[in-house]
C-alpha cells in the first residue's frame, strides 16, 4: 500500500515538481497552497507525512506545525528559506521531524522522506538492540560491555537514545539534562556529547550513534 505524502507549499511550480517526484517514487500525493486550509486537510485524508513549507498566505507553517501536534504525530518535515537558527529552534520545539532548505534538490526531498517514514514506521525494528540501558541503576551497555558513564551523560544518551531520529537543540538537552534550572553554557552539552561519543567509539568505533545536525543540536540514530 502506498504512503500518502501531503504537499503544503504556495509555490505551484514547486509544488508540482515535488508532487512529480514522489508519485515517481510511489507515493500517493496531494497538495494545498493556503495555510488556513492545511489543518482541515490533514483531518480529512490524513497522511502519512507532511511538507510544510513555513511561508504561507493566512498562516504561517510554525503555527500550523503547533495545532497538528494537538491531535497528530504525523511526520512533519519543514521546508523553509529562512534559515536563522531561531526559526529551526521554534519548529523543533513545536514538534517537526526534520527540515529541508530553499534550495533543495527533489531528489533529496524523496530520501529525506524515505528516511523520516522509516524511523516513524512502527513495524521497523528498533535502532537500539545494540545498546541497553538501566534507567534504576544508570547503567548502560553497548555491545555487551558497560559504558562508564557520569549521571548526566546516562541521561544524555537515554533522552537521545530512547528518541531515536528526533533532533534536539541544545536548550533543549539543557532543559532535560539540568531541571533544576541552573545555568550551564551550549559548550558544556557539546562537551559532554564528545565525551560521550569517544566512551561509545571506545567500544564500537565502526558506528557513530550520536549526530551532529549543523546550526540545529543532536540526535540519536544509529545508520
């Protein structure tokens, strides 16, 4: 059965290249051009993935991203020519699953949607049967072997690992890893994330779990 790929996108050259490219690739498509109508939309035919793109006429695709995920977890990829980081700090707290930038190549648009349609799927094996980890005793081991790690990197890895594929800004790790509120710097997490990495390369070198997602944060997934 084919995935049903929602378009929203006021550009209709645009619009009709993406359409274009996923049926190709065996999507079922549909597109809308106004934002007021987005919502409705996805209500009634209810797709399995969303392009959303962030300007629309009548609303802005941030605002659109916010009602969706009252009542849906429906895969949402932002498109979007505003690149400021605030703008992906926003969508990324408000729920979407990846971003793609103006401009982009139609190709990269179908493998990004494979991609995101793969780790959502929930039939797909889990990423993680590498890693286990002991939430009681912080504890956690990779490939049978224990990782020695601190109580905030535990932390870390479990809200990174058991998220697999969503992207985190680093506020956002802030705010999970530290709820007391104290004031720590974006470089911190960055050094508790390399330290991380090299205690997981020291037991599997041949795969890195922890990404990088430039200008945005870090994420889980293990390609």
């Amino acid at each position: 059965m084919s995935r049903k790929v929602l378009i929203v996108e006021d550009e209709q050259k645009l619009a009709q290249l993406l359409l274009d490219y996923l049926q190709q690739s065996g999507f079922e498509t549909l597109a809308v051009a106004d934002g007021a109508h987005v919502v409705a939309s996805v209500r009634q035919h209810v797709p399995d993935l969303i392009l959303l793109d962030i300007m629309l006429p009548n609303r802005d695709g941030l605002e659109i991203c916010r009602e969706i995920r009252t009542f849906s977890s429906v895969p949402i990829i932002m498109v979007t020519a505003r690149i400021e980081e605030i703008d992906r700090l926003i969508g990324l707290e408000l729920g979407a699953d990846d971003y793609i930038c103006k401009p982009f190549s139609p190709r990269e648009v179908v493998a990004r949607v494979k991609a995101v349609l793969r780790r959502s799927d929930k039939d797909a094996p889990l990423p993680m049967i590498r890693l286990k980890l002991d939430e009681a005793r912080y504890r956690a081991t990779l490939d049978s072997r224990e990782l020695d790690l601190t109580a905030v990197e535990f932390k870390m890895l479990h809200f990174l690992a058991t998220n697999p594929g969503r992207i985190y800004s680093r506020q956002q790790l802030m705010d999970r890893i530290y709820p007391d509120e104290r004031i720590v710097s974006d470089r911190t997490i960055d050094s508790h994330i390399k330290k991380l990495r090299r205690k997981i390369a020291d037991i599997s070198a041949e795969k890195e779990l922890i990404h990088s997602v430039y200008g945005v944060g870090y994420k889980f997934e293990e390609l």
